[in-house]
C-alpha cells in the first residue's frame, strides 16, 4: 500500500509504529486502553439517486449483482487512499499504520435459517475501483458458497472450541497477550476476522434496518459499517414539487482512539460526496497519500 519501508524496532507484522503523532494522541490508549470506550456512533441517510443510475447501468453492461456493498467497500478505500489515518489502529496501546487494506465480512453459505457461516477477508489496494472491489469480493464470496468445507477463520475457531473450557479461557488470554506484544503469527493474522481495516455487514439483504454494531475489543479493527436496504421516500423539491428519492440508512461506529472526532468527520463528508458522484469510484484515484511517519 505504501511505499516500501525498512521496519524498525516497534513495528508490527502487519503495520508499523506511528512516531511522530502528538504527545495528546499517543495519551489516548492509556485514558481509554479498550476499543469500546472510545466508540463514537454516527448514521446518516445517503441519497442514492445517481448512485442506482450508475449501478443499472454497469448491470446492463455484464457487471451482475453489483450493488450498494461493492460501493461502500470502494468508497471507504478511495477515503482512506486520501485520508490514510483511518487506516490506523491500536495494539499494546500504541497506534500503528496498518501496511495494507483489509475488509472483513460475514457470509452466509444461503439465505436460510440453518445455513452455516463464514468471515472473509478481502485485501485491496489504495487505487482499486468499484470494479476491482466488485471482482475481488465475487471470488472470494464464491470460493466460499461453493465449498462445504472450513475456511483458515474456522478451521481455526474449530480447534480451539474443542478443548476444555479452562483451556479455552487460558488459550484466549495466552493470543491477547500475545495481540499486545505483536507476537500473533502472520497466518493466524490472516484469517482473524477480528484483525482489519474495516468490517461490514449488509442487513439490507436480511430485509432489516441497520445496527450499531460493537467493534471488538479483542483485535485491531476501528470501525464498523452496517447499512439497510434502499428505501423510497416522498419529499417536496424546491419547486414545491412532490418527487420520490431513493436513500440508504447507514450506521457507522469509529475508534475515535486512531484519528479524532473532527478527522473522522472530513472522512465521512468525502464519503457523502462519493455518494452524490458515485462515477468517481469507476476510476483509480490520482494521488495517493500516505501516512505520516
């Protein structure tokens, strides 16, 4: 993602140690050493006219089932790819920037009550498009519809859950301890869904509102994406005129431990402009900016 660095003492596997933050920032994880004391919950209703236009027509030109979940996942890195502090995250209470993109996503194998499910995670790049995230996404959803088998994330989970409950108790303290120090192996970072840029969730295909959805305090993950399905809503235009508009209720929930409040809220401003010119995601950005040292 960024360019290539000599790691130092103090980086982790999978980001590396912010040096140059404020006094005031690198306080932060001591005042609130746990991820949920440093929620900040925030919704917002975006308007999806332009953005349905575009989505119909990429349909029509073979794109099949792309949708509101490619968009949101694009928007999110094309935000980051300009504003990368959100990118960040604390472990052993210090803030690193992580060296990749990593969306994490629960998948049902089908839509039935019984059917079993999975995480995935999904790596990207700063300069992906809508289109680059539709196709990533679709392999990975199909390897895992397609195969009754476990995933790494289970196969994991799966051994664990098999030993007595005291050994569970000591096994979860033994890979916290080990998550502060920075000591968890690569492979095992790999497929923990707790371990990540972002995490989202499409309750919208559930026919259900969205949740405030707690960020886990085990892991490194800072924020939390839920969102519903389209709905319509009938609204007067500035002529006085009665027009039918198309929104999507999302509900976001932040480390404000990784940026503050007024950074979070540049972030989720570039996000409300993507939405009104959804045409943005169809190419790479121009510039990517990378975090500070």
């Amino acid at each position: 993602m960024a360019t290539a660095r000599r790691r130092r003492m103090g980086d982790r596997k999978e980001g590396r140690l912010l040096r140059s933050l404020p006094g005031f920032s690198k306080f932060i994880p001591y005042i609130m050493p746990q991820r949920n004391d440093r929620y900040l919950h925030y919704e917002e209703s975006f308007e999806v006219t332009a953005l349905d236009r575009m989505l119909r027509k990429l349909r029509v030109e073979g794109y099949k089932g792309i949708g509101i979940l490619h968009f949101l996942i694009a928007a999110y890195i094309r935000g980051l790819s300009r504003m990368p502090g959100v990118n960040r995250f604390i472990a052993g209470r210090r803030i690193y920037a992580r060296d990749n993109i990593e969306v994490v996503m629960t998948v049902k194998r089908a839509l039935s009550i019984d059917a079993t499910e999975t995480t995935i995670k999904v790596v990207f790049e700063p300069t992906d498009t809508i289109l680059d995230v539709y196709r990533k996404m679709n392999e990975k959803i199909d390897e895992i519809k397609s195969s009754d088998e476990n995933n790494g994330t289970e196969d994991v989970a799966d051994t664990i859950a098999r030993l007595p409950r005291f050994l569970i108790r000591f096994a979860l303290t033994v890979l916290r301890v080990m998550d502060y120090f920075g000591w968890i192996p690569k492979s095992l970072l790999d497929v923990s869904p707790f371990h990540g840029s972002m995490i989202i969730t499409d309750l919208g295909s559930l026919r259900i509102g969205p949740i405030y959805h707690h960020i886990y305090n085990f892991g490194t993950l800072p924020c939390f994406i839920a969102f519903g399905a389209k709905r319509h809503a009938y609204e007067l235009n500035r002529r006085g005129e009665m027009v039918d508009k198309k929104y999507v209720d999302c509900k976001f929930v932040l480390d404000e431990g990784i940026v503050d409040g007024h950074y979070w809220a540049q972030f989720l401003l570039a996000y409300r402009y993507m939405f009104e010119h959804p045409e943005i995601l169809l190419s790479p950005p121009s510039k990517v900016v990378e975090d500070v040292s």
